[in-house]
C-alpha cells in the first residue's frame, strides 16, 4: 500500500516544505513571546536568586528593597545578629543608575555589598570571569550584559571603579545588568549629590546664621560635615541556620525589632505579583493573542492547501477511493506540516532568543506544550477540511 | 528513468527535513535543562600568598597651628598669604590696639611722675634728717647748759620734744618715700604689662612652616580663640587611612604600605604605617591608622586630598590557594565544587587568608592538584551536567588581572 499523503507532498513538496517553514517562523514568534515572559518572571526570580538571602528584612511598612524603596540604619544588622536562627546577615543598597564608562553610558543596577570575603549574602555567587571583590573601595563587579569588561575603570557618581569580575544572569527585575560595589562606597553614591550640588549646599549652610555663628568657631564645619554622611542602607539579607525555618527566624524579627521581614516566597510573589505584574499581563495578553492568531493562520493554510486539490480529491473520489483514505491522506499532511512548522519554530526561536537585548527563556515544557497545540490544531483545522473534502461531489472532477 | 524524477524529489525532500531534523535534536541538547552547564576548571595549588589590607583616607598635617588673638580685636594686618614658608618667631600679622598705646604712653607718663615722686620723697627725707639732726644736737646743748643751770628745764624741755618731732618727721619722710618707690614699681610693672599685651597683639608663628589658610583679612573683627593664620608643618604630613574591620586583621605599626594619591592615580609612594590607633571608629565600623611617607613627594599634595593605602602584611607559609571566584555558600556552608572522574562533589572548605588579588588559602578540605570549578555559565547543582570548556562564552581572557 503506497502512502497517499506521501506521495502528494512528494509531488508539491517545495509548496509544502516552504508552507511549513513558513508556519514555523510563525509558531517561533509564538515560542519567543512565550520565552519573553518566562524571562521576564525568570529576571525576576534571578534577583532574588543572586541575592542569596533566606530573609529580607527591610524598613517596616515598605516592600522593599525592591518593589519600593526603603531604608534602614547600617547598624541595625548587628541587633538582627542576636537572634537566633539567623547565620549571617548583611546590610545592601540597590540603586539603579546610570554608570559611565568612557564616552558611553549604561544603565545598571548598582548594588552596594558588604566585602567580608567568599560566599557573603548578597554577594555575586558565580563569576564567569576575573575574581570578587577584595578591596574595600573602589572594585566593582559587573555583569556581562553591562558590556563592561575586566580592568575598565568605570564611573559612578564621582568615584572611578576598576572592574575586576564579570558575572553572567545578574540583573534587577527590569533587565537591567547589575553592577557590585563595595557597600561603603554604594552608600555614598547613594546620597552623594554632584560637586556643584555641594558646593552650593554648603553655601545656604554658611548663610544660615543658626549653623554659621561667629562665636563658636568650627560649628559651620561640623555641620556641613554632617550633611554629607550617609548611614542608611536599603535592605539587610539575612541567611538562616540548618534546622531553622524561615517562618521561624522571621517573626521574632517582626516582632521585637519592628522591621518587615520577607520570606523567598513572600518576596517573589512581590516581585511577580506587584513589580512586573502590568507589563508580565501584557505580555501574556500579547502570546494570547499570538497564539489564537497563529492558530487561525495554520487552519486556514490547511483548509486553503486542501482546497486547492478539490479537483484531485474529486478524482480520488470518482476513482472510488475509500473516505477513510481521503481523511487520513488531509489529516497526515496536517500534521507533517505541523511537525514541520513545529521544528522550525523552536531552532528558529532559540537561535534568535540570544539576539533579545533582555532575557528570553525558553521553557522545554512551554515547547511540549506548544508542540501539543500545534498538533491539536492540526488536528482540528484537518477535521474542517477533511469534512470539506468528503461533501466534494465526485462530478466534479469531470464537470468543472 | 521514469522512477529518476521521484527519487531526486525525495532525495531534495531528505536534504531539507534530515538537517532540520538534526539542527532540532541539536537545539534540544544543547539548550534547555538537557545543556550541559559550561565550566572553567582550574587545579589547587601550593603557594605562599602576601595578604594585603586595603583602605583609604585623606591626607592631612600632624601639626596644625591655629594662629589668632586670645581676646576680641579687629585685625590690623595679615603679613603673610597662603604658600608662604615662615620662620619660627617670625610676625604673621597684628591685632588692632586701639588705645593701647596711648595707654603705654600714659602708664609712662605715670611712671615718670612717680619717680619724680620719689626724688622728691628722698629730698624730704634728706631735709627730715637734717631737721633731725640739728633738733638733736640742739637737745644735747640744752641739756649740757641745763647742768650749768644757765637755761629754764622749760627751754630744754622744749628742746627735746622739738628732737622727738624731727624724729616723727623723719620716719613719716621715710614711709613716703618707700611709698612712692612701691608706686614706681606698680607704674612699672603696670607698664610692663601694657608692653605684653600690645606683643600679644602680634600673631608670631611659633614653629617653621607654610601657611596653609589666611581665614580673615585685615579691618575683620575676630573673637578669642578664632584662626586668623593657619600655618602646617609640611614635614609632619601624613595620612590618616581607615581600613574595614573585616579584613584589618594583622594590620600593626612599622608595616611597608603603598600609598597611591587620587590625583597621581597608578603612581603609588612608600611608606609606613606608623600607628594604628588605639580606638576604632565604632559607627562605621573601620580601624583607623596613621601612615607616614618615607620620603615626602615634591611638589607637595594638597592636605585632604583622598588617598588609597595598600599595607602588605607578612609572607604566608606555603599552602593549598583557590581563587576567590570558585568558593560558594551552598546551604550554608562555604566549599568548592570539585571535579571528581569528571562528576562535580561539593567539597567544604575552611579558609584563612586571602590576598587583594582574590587568592583564598584554603586550610582544610582541598589538596594541592585537585581540580575546581573556577567559572561556571549558571549556579551550579550536585546533578548539574558539566562541559569544561577553556574559558566561558563571552566573557574576556579570564585570569587577566587589573
């Protein structure tokens, strides 16, 4: 028994293959948008991954250091030390800036982190080149997406960094590349305002006759050296002892230090529900539609592509081909072509994945689901035309 | 020939599925959870590391001397500006003295009325002695002629108390004349203190050194204590570091240190540390030390410039050494992930020192040869699936040190 679909694609078989690829481009702009949320989730989920923290503990009444802004007392972690449970825990600052390097500028999450030697929280926990910080000034860590690269000096706010490490998946939940410097220096660039802001700054300190008294010589100096000091930091990342639950360290933080303390999953349903909850729906919004969309467009091409050889179905018909034969020729051309726009799509997607400036993940089961999809769509779009196909009277493959 | 047609359709057909088919389980394998992860390897090695302590600080003067009144004055005259060299005991400037001077002259005039005071106290004496002295012989001669009985006991008696008078006047002579010497004195003591005060005026340096701020100008009123000169000794520059606690361990006096200038950015200067001080600053938590230069740079820094201070601690014995980049925290406990016949172990490790160019000693659970992971493409898991390649896709020549 020969293949009747077999030998109908090898008859048109460039129309078919190029329908397919055709097909494929689209089910791989389909894969993409799915992988575009993922990433965007996933950068989320990296944030807090990288930060290596159990507990988060920041200013009470905020949902910091994240998804809002918040700011604690630098000294605050060494109380946070005495409870028991915790094993280490280590003040940080986000800000997100922009970082010079040369003539160009990036945009960048920079992260202030306590230098206390290997495996502190909040510490990049893989390179992928170069080393951590040693230093306590004046060393950054950068990710690879910064374009920065080893031994760049770069500059934030006033002060040059020289970049002695890179790391590879390290952003802030908007994609941004982060960028690791030593704490001291991240509080400072956190409130140190630009020199002529300074400048001026003292100026309206010395007109002030409150600060600027004649009779105690010094007291204008003390107090513009008060301005510019900075003892805040936005969060303290907290890892737990064995045996210890989160929960359980957590609640005496709340209640006798009266700070918010997050948990891992309190902390990402932050993330994923209030900080990129708007653009992840839009997203979503999108593939939904692209994957309707896409759906339609295969159904049609498999309805057109069978309508196409009405005549030749008409002549099968009159020939008295069985319409089990008929049937099954339709639905095994759909599904080919299914399997078909299904491989394309996904190489298609994951060689231009890499290309997207932000993170694009792509999911296996995201691909097994899609590869569902497609089939059932197949499927369905064959039945329509397979149903088509069996109400052709056979006449008309000598009337016309 | 007929079947040729079909066959070269197929032939085509297998051409564009078989590399589909092939780029696709390619795909599948080499992304997505079934990629093995890319890793650098480097191997454990023996050597002795030279930990350093790194921290900044500003430049400042040892001594700073602070030149100004000690009483409320306008400013008559700055002699000196900013920059110059000055000499011990050399005139920086003056305070107005208003009348001061005319004081002096007037404490003068005092003075000299008071010695004149005295000549005339002394000439009294002199007449009170003559007085004396004729009032006594002329007792002695009444009372030689009373023996006689030629003169009245009432004439001698007289006589004699005319003596005790003389004597009287004498001694009042006397007390004046001392007085007016104790108000001579006082004139010239008060004289001498005029003098000091209107030297107290002068605003004298009282060391060799350069004039580092002339905070006010002449014609300005100042208050007692305020700085009219601020005058460095050049030679007592150093430069107060602080260093973070957590890596300040072994940091002591008499240790070789690099001090590197902002404005001389790469060029660093030999000195030394010459004390680390006895109270840490507890706020922000950093050891605070003093370092001197061995020789002092010409031209000379500006004081609070900012400075960045390398201080190498003593030479460590030979041990196993890692990269800082390949220790990892997992579930608390610190480690490398070793190679083990091409599987990947957890190792914990206990670590010691670690130099600034992020070497780490590892003082348990490593041997020398043992290979780590250095780099990896994602964090790493026991299961994960590993690739070791030379060096991580995208990023630079690792090992480079800046």
């Amino acid at each position: 028994m020969i293949s009747l679909a077999g030998r109908d694609i090898m008859h048109a078989w460039g129309k078919f293959v190029f329908t397919g690829v055709g097909l494929g481009l689209l089910i791989g702009v389909t894969l993409t948008m799915a992988g575009v949320y993922r990433g965007m989730v996933d950068d989320a989920k990296a944030l807090l991954d990288n930060s290596g923290a159990d507990l988060w503990v920041v200013q009470k009444d905020t949902l910091g250091p994240y998804a809002e802004s918040s700011s604690l007392y630098d000294d605050t972690y060494r109380s946070l030390l005495s409870i028991s449970g915790v094993a280490r825990a280590a003040n940080i600052t986000y800000l997100t800036m922009q970082v010079r390097e040369g003539g160009r500028d990036v945009r960048a999450m920079v992260v202030g982190v306590v230098s206390g030697g290997p495996g502190q929280p909040g510490q990049p926990s893989y390179l992928i080149s170069g080393r951590q910080i040693t230093r306590g000034h004046y060393e950054a860590v950068a990710d690879i997406a910064s374009g920065f690269n080893l031994g760049q000096s770069i500059q934030i706010r006033r002060n040059h960094y020289t970049v002695v490490g890179l790391t590879r998946r390290m952003v802030s939940s908007g994609g941004d590349p982060m960028v690791f410097i030593p704490l001291k220096d991240a509080q400072e660039a956190q409130f140190l305002k630009d020199n002529d802001a300074i400048v001026q700054q003292r100026r309206r300190t010395a007109e002030n006759p409150a600060f600027n008294r004649p009779n105690v010589p010094g007291l204008l100096n003390q107090v513009i050296a008060s301005q510019s000091t900075n003892t805040f930091v936005n969060a303290i990342l907290v890892q737990i002892k064995p045996g210890f639950s989160a929960e359980e360290v957590a609640e005496p933080i709340r209640h006798w230090k009266r700070l918010q303390v997050y948990t891992r999953t309190q902390m990402e349903s932050i993330l994923v529900g209030k900080l990129i909850a708007t653009s992840a729906k839009q997203i979503a919004m999108f593939l939904v539609i692209l994957a309707v969309v896409s759906a339609a467009i295969v159904a049609f091409i498999i309805y057109t592509l069978t309508m196409g050889k009405i005549r030749e179905i008409a002549v099968l018909k009159l020939i008295g081909t069985k319409n089990r034969t008929i049937a099954g020729m339709i639905m095994q051309q759909a599904l080919g072509l299914g399997v078909i726009g299904f491989v394309v799509g996904k190489v298609a997607a994951t060689f231009w994945a890499p290309i997207f400036p932000k993170y694009v993940l792509l999911v296996p089961g995201d691909a097994i689901l899609g590869f569902l999809a497609v089939m059932l769509i197949c499927v369905l779009a064959s039945l329509l035309a397979i149903r088509a196909a069996l109400k052709v009277d056979p006449a008309e493959a000598i009337g016309g | 020939m007929i079947r040729l047609p079909i066959k070269s359709r197929t032939l085509a057909m297998i051409a564009v599925i078989a590399p589909l088919l092939i780029l696709f389980i390619y795909v599948a394998l080499r992304s997505g959870p079934l990629a093995p992860v890319l890793v650098t390897v480097t191997a454990v090695e023996n050597k002795a590391i030279s930990p350093a302590i790194f921290g900044i600080g500003t430049l400042d003067a040892r001594y700073t001397y602070k030149i100004g009144p000690t009483v409320a004055g306008r400013v008559k005259q700055v002699n000196v500006n900013v920059g110059d060299r000055v000499h011990a005991g050399q005139l920086l400037g003056e305070m107005e003295p208003i009348d001061l001077d005319n004081r002096i002259v007037a404490q003068e005039a005092t003075s000299k009325r008071a010695m004149a005071s005295v000549l005339a106290a002394e000439a009294q004496t002199q007449d009170a002695v003559a007085r004396k002295d004729f009032a006594k012989i002329q007792a002695k001669r009444y009372e030689d002629l009373l023996t006689s009985r030629s003169v009245s006991a009432e004439a001698v008696d007289a006589k004699r108390q005319e003596n005790k008078v003389a004597e009287s006047s004498l001694a009042a002579s006397n007390a004046n004349l001392e007085a007016a010497r104790q108000e001579l004195a006082r004139t010239h003591a008060d004289r001498g203190g005029l003098s000091q005060q209107r030297t107290n005026l002068r605003l004298v340096t009282p060391v060799d050194g350069l004039v580092a701020s002339r905070d006010v100008d002449p014609g300005t009123t100042v208050i007692a204590g305020q700085s009219v000169v601020v005058v460095i000794d050049p030679k007592s520059l150093w430069v107060n570091v602080r260093f973070e606690q957590l890596s300040a361990y072994g940091l002591q006096a008499g240790l070789a240190a690099r001090i590197a200038l902002r404005s001389q950015k790469g060029h660093a200067i030999t000195g030394t540390v010459l004390r680390v001080e006895p109270f840490a600053d507890a706020v922000t938590e950093e050891v605070l030390a003093k370092v001197v230069f061995d020789q002092l740079p010409v031209p000379l820094p500006p004081i609070g410039e900012l400075v960045e201070v390398t201080v190498a601690l003593a030479k460590q014995p030979s041990s196993p050494v890692i990269p800082n980049a390949s220790v990892q925290r997992i579930d608390g406990q610190l480690g490398v992930w070793a190679i083990e016949d091409g599987d990947l172990r957890f190792a914990p490790i206990r670590i010691g020192a670690t130099d600034l160019d992020g070497n780490v000693q590892v003082i348990e659970g490593l041997k020398a040869g043992q290979k780590v992971v250095l780099y990896s493409q994602h964090a790493l898991k026991a299961s994960s699936r590993i690739k070791i390649v030379k060096q991580i896709p995208g990023a630079p020549t690792s090992g480079s040190k800046p």
